[in-house]
C-alpha cells in the first residue's frame, strides 16, 4: 500500500491566510440590489479590505440581519456561519483575507440555495459549478448561480428580521452535512498551513529564549503578482494568485 503525500505549503503567506482581490458583481438582484452570492463558510474567518469605491456587506447572523458600510480603508470580518453578501454601491473593490489557506478553496463555502437544492447533494454541486474560463458563457453560469443564491437569501433575510431564526438555524445545519465528507482533506490542509505556521513560531520562541536562533540563517524573500485576472468568484470578479492554499485549489506536489 502507498500512502499518498500530505499536503505542504512550502512559502505560506503571514500567518498561512488566503488571499485574492475583488471587484463587487454590478448584476441586479430579484431585490434590485447589485452584488454578489451570499454564502457562509463553516470553518474561516473572512475580512474584506476596501481598496476602492462604496457598498456594503449584508449579514446574517445570530445578531440578526445587518448591513454594514464599505468604503475606502475600512475593514469588515465575519466568523464562520455568517451569511454575508456583498453589495454594488459604486467601483466597490476589496482584498479579501481569508483563515485557513486552502480551506475555501477546497470547499468551505455553501450557497444560500433555497432548502430543496441543499437537501440533495448532487443538485447543490451542479448549481455551485461553474464553466472553466472567464467568457460569456462562465459570465452566464455565475449570474444564474447568483440569483439562485439571493433567492434563498431573501427568505432567509425575511425570517430573521422578522424572529423567526429556524430557516436561518435550518441552513447552517444544511451547510454542514454538506461538507462533512470533506473534512479529512480540511483537516489535512489546516495541518499544513495554519496549524504548521503557528508551530513554527512556537519553535522560534523557543529558539530564542535559549539563545541559539539558527533559524535566522534561513531568512529570504519572495514575490508573486496575480496569475488570473477576473474570475468569476461567489462575489464578484476576482483576480487569484497560482500559490498553494492562497487563492486557486491546492494541488499538492
């Protein structure tokens, strides 16, 4: 029997985080707002960092429903569970920051589909997927995915604010029989990112405090530029990076 190699990040970014960079969907919404998917993540912590323009992000949580301001400079974060969507206020752009390298990527993120589709997984998987590539095509798959997300939003939206909590409690339950077959890969990619990041500095300390940091003789630098511009992400239009765990699914090697 082969055991197949563990996943290994070899250059992780600061503290093994995800990133890409975002400019809002402009496609109208059934509510008339322009924006993205609404999805949550079950195991990632997501901030967006607004770079240029105005919206909003739009979350729903045990806090109930909130809308919060984006402009140039301003931070917002979510933990997991939080359905959050962005929003359209005019050449919104944001770099997104995301926990756990790779874990997006390889999964941790469910549509606010309307109850039916989740039940059934393979129904969820094809209206989640996407054509490859970038033209009208892909453009055309991501706006009906879209739609299809905002229609089990609003319902979702429409409960909360009205006290009503079980549709919203109902889907993270829903979310998370959808990823459970997923979480020994997780596991396998946490391990080798952000677990393997935060040892590592448990490692230099300890260097440190017994005065032999050999470590620093390793010290180097390195640097990237996006390697796909304008992809169709769950928010809009994003331009990745080709490195392990930080925007395109890992491929170990």
């Amino acid at each position: 029997m082969v055991n197949e190699p563990k996943p290994t990040l070899p250059h992780p970014l600061p503290g093994a985080v995800g990133l890409s960079h975002l400019s809002a969907y402009d496609w109208e919404a059934a509510d008339g707002v322009c924006g993205g998917s609404p999805h949550l993540h079950l195991v990632c912590t997501e901030a967006y960092v607004v770079t240029g323009g105005r919206g909003a992000v739009q979350t729903l949580s045990p806090d109930g429903y909130q809308e919060i301001p984006l402009e140039p400079g301003s931070i917002a974060w979510f933990t997991p569970g939080t359905v959050h969507r962005m929003v359209q206020g005019g050449d919104l752009r944001i770099t997104v920051l995301m926990q756990n390298s790779g874990l997006p990527e390889a999964g941790d993120a469910v549509f606010t589909f309307p109850p039916e589709v989740l039940a059934d997984p393979e129904k969820y998987a094809a209206a989640a997927a996407l054509p490859p590539g970038t033209g009208p095509e892909t453009a055309a798959a991501a706006r009906r995915r879209r739609d299809l997300a905002v229609e089990g939003y609003l319902a979702l939206r429409e409960a909360l604010v009205a006290g009503d909590n079980g549709p919203y409690l109902e889907f993270q339950r829903a979310a998370a029989r959808l990823v459970r077959d997923k979480v020994p890969t997780w596991r396998e990619l946490w391990r080798a990112g952000a677990l393997t990041t935060a040892e590592r500095t448990g490692a230099q300390l300890d260097a440190l405090a017994d005065g032999a940091p050999a470590y620093l003789g390793e010290a180097t630098a390195y640097e990237a530029a996006p390697t796909r511009l304008g992809g169709f992400g769950m928010c809009g239009r994003r331009d990745e990076y080709a490195l392990p765990g930080t925007t395109l699914p890992y491929q170990g090697e």
